[in-house]
C-alpha cells in the first residue's frame, strides 16, 4: 500500500494519544525543548508533520514552524489544533515538496524518514531538507536503530514491545532493507486489529553518508532528545546535521 493509502481517516483518528505514547509529557517535552533551541529565532519545517504533536507545542513556545504533510487526513486533524495562518500546511511528499521561505531548522520526528522505501527518495529528502535550509542550518532526524542482531538464522521477525492489549512486532526482509510493523491491539475477546506499516531501514552510518551527498556534515547525535550517550545498545538516536 502506499503511505497515502495507510495514512488515511481511521489511521488519523486513532494517531493521537493525548498524555500517552509518544505524546507522554516524558517523550514529547524533551523533543519540543531540544528543537526550540535548535530552532532558536529561525524559522522551522518539520517532514511529516502529521497531526501536529510536535508542530503544535513548539508553535506554542514561540518558534514559527511550516509543514510538509502527504495525508490529507493527518492534516485535517491538525486543523482542528492549529489554523493555516498558524502553521502552514503544504500536502506532498517531503522528498520534493517545497514550502516558501528559509529556514534555520528541518525536522523529522518519530523514525518518518523510514517511510520513505528505498534509498533514492531518502537520498532526495536530505536534499530537500538542504533546499529549505539557510547556510549553517540543521536537519534533525529522529530514527531507530536496525533490531538485526536479535534475529537468530531463520527467525525473520522481532516482538519490540509488548502491554496489556498490545503486542508491536516487526518483520524483516534483510535483502531489500525493508520492515513492515505490526500493532495488534486486542481485548478480552478473540479478535485483534492490526495496524501495519512498511519502512526502509537505514544504519547511521549509511544515513551519515545521505547526508553528506547532500551537503551535510554530522553535527552530534543521542540516544534520545533529552541528550543521553548514544551507545552500542542505544535503540534510536537523534542525529543533527548541519549545512555548510
């Protein structure tokens, strides 16, 4: 399916989750904190804006932020939030789209980049970030670390979090650098829905390098936005580039 096919009404009723998830004060604070001082008095974008988690509260604290969002669903939510005037929208691919204006800031949030599913259009997003961008701007991504060494020879899936009516799992095709995620939410009965969603995975190392063709050089990168070391067991990272 396409991403526009994935991202549609019903997924967009369902992505927020006020106080929870990824919109938990623990996960959302420390992520409108780094990028606001990132952002400083410069202008923001962020790719796949979505419904506005992120757009939202860093509007609130004053920075001015823009958005690329490719579902029309997504972006109806967000109006329902923030008013064109306020953060404005331009619905397309975040590997081409462009929005008018310069920036000091691009953002991508929540391991997006990865739905973007072969390398050619990661590629064209760096370089798109770098085309809103003025000279010594940053491009911020936000992205997990392949699961590769818990899967044992013949073992093509890994459970990467479990709770009481949830189960999230991922299945591996290791020769194209492809995952889809699988969110099985159940309850009490012996039905569950699932939810998928196809990424491309990408090494840092190998995102380092997209981001150099594009005119980049890494300038520090986490475990998290709250700044821990990002080590050899980290699971995500948060990676800061910057233009020459």
């Amino acid at each position: 399916m396409r991403q526009d096919e994935i991202w549609d009404d019903e997924a967009a009723r369902r992505y927020d989750t006020p106080g929870s998830g990824m919109f938990a004060p623990e996960v959302l604070d420390p992520t409108v904190d780094r990028l606001a001082a990132l952002a400083g008095d410069g202008a923001a974008l962020e790719f796949a804006v979505g419904t506005g988690r992120v757009a939202v509260p860093l509007t609130e604290r004053g920075v001015r932020v823009s958005g690329i969002e490719l579902s029309v669903p997504m972006v109806a939510r967000l109006r329902t939030k923030a008013d064109a005037a306020t953060i404005p929208v331009v619905v397309g691919d975040m590997a081409g789209a462009t929005v008018p204006g310069e920036f000091s800031l691009v953002y991508l949030v929540y391991n997006t980049i990865a739905n973007l599913l072969d390398q050619a259009e990661q590629v064209a997003c760096f370089r798109n970030a770098a085309r809103h961008l003025g000279p010594g701007g940053r491009f911020v991504i936000e992205l997990w670390v392949p699961e590769l060494r818990k899967l044992p020879p013949g073992q093509a899936a890994t459970v990467w979090h479990t709770e009481p009516g949830y189960i999230g799992l991922d299945t591996y095709d290791v020769l194209r650098q492809r995952v889809v995620s699988h969110h099985f939410r159940f309850g009490d009965g012996r039905e569950a829905r699932v939810f998928r969603t196809p990424h491309r995975y990408i090494w840092p190392s190998e995102l380092d390098l997209m981001g150099e063709l594009a005119g980049f050089t890494l300038e520090s990168r986490h475990a998290d936005f709250a700044g821990a070391e990002f080590t050899e067991e980290s699971r995500s990272h948060v990676s800061v580039y910057r233009l020459a």
